[in-house]
C-alpha cells in the first residue's frame, strides 16, 4: 500500500477504500486488523525532535513484542515479535530514525493505547467516513517514557551518507 502525505486521520475503511496510507492511519488498520485475528488493537506513540513523531501497532506473541508500521523511511516499519520489552521494541527503531539533515530524532515513546477504549464513545471507529482526529489527539496526551539521558542526547553523531540514503528508499518528498 502507497504511503500517502496528507492532514487525514482515516479510518481503517477509508484507508481500504483509497489503498493509501500514512503513518497514523497506516497504524490504526494494522491495529484493528490485530483486533480481526483476536489480538488488541494497541498502538504506541513515539516522540521525536526536529522531526515527525511516528505511530506504530503493536502485537505480543509467546510473550515477546512485534510492531506493524506504515512510514516513508525504509527502517520505521514491521518488527518481528522478538523484543522483551516495549523498551527494547521502541529502541530498535532508534537508528532507522532519522530527519533529512541525518539527526538521530528519536526521543521518547508511550505506553500502549488500545484503541477499545474508544468503543463506547465513537461506536463504528474502524468503519467511519469521519477522520479520526480524537486518536492523535489522545496520543498526544499520553504520558512518554524517554529513550535517552541529556548526556546521551549531547553526545549523539549524525548518520553518515549512506545510511541516509538507505533510510530514504522509496521516500516520497513532502
């Protein structure tokens, strides 16, 4: 499915319907496609700086962690559920995180947000002609634990070419 660059917050019908996505709808129907297989429909927020902040979905299998993803950069996507924790699942992401001027941005990353919660007041979530607004809007608010000390941030390089270059295959510009 084509990444798309537009302010909508689609449902996972209107995602199917179109056969784009960005990152947030690209999260939102890969969790409710979870819920469909009889997982929970988590997603989880991550924070950055000088960049986009990115959402993923999130599945645990035999007690370890995996993530379905929708980005414009090559290492933001899928995580096979090997990770611990949500520590190590949001850290794995770490390096593939990157602006165009090759800064490390990842910053912080929040709990998980189970998209059940919003049943009962937006009944019909997943197959709504409306955008979705209120589920950025709650991710927002969401308390988010931080990946890196000040120290750490102050020592951080920046991505060399190549690795820039890697992470920007199939980037569509804004």
């Amino acid at each position: 499915m084509p990444y798309h660059i537009a302010a909508t917050a689609w449902s996972p019908r209107r995602v199917l319907q179109a056969r784009t996505a960005h990152c947030l709808e690209g999260a939102v129907f890969a969790a409710a496609a979870l819920r469909v297989l009889g997982y929970p429909p988590l997603l989880l927020d991550f924070e950055a700086v000088q960049d986009s902040d990115h959402v993923i979905a999130i599945f645990r299998l035999r007690g370890h962690w995996g993530a379905i993803a929708k980005s414009n950069f090559s290492g933001l996507r899928y995580r096979e559920p090997v990770y611990r924790t949500l520590r190590e699942l949001a850290m794995s992401y770490f390096e593939g995180y990157i602006n165009l001027r090759g800064e490390r941005t990842l910053r912080a990353y929040s709990r998980p947000v189970n998209l059940a919660r919003f049943d009962r007041p937006h009944p019909g979530w997943m197959l709504s002609a409306a955008n979705l607004w209120w589920i950025p809007e709650h991710l927002v608010e969401v308390p988010h634990t931080p990946l890196l000390r000040p120290a750490m941030i102050r020592g951080l390089s920046r991505v060399d070419q190549r690795s820039l270059d890697a992470a920007l295959a199939g980037h569509r510009p804004h």
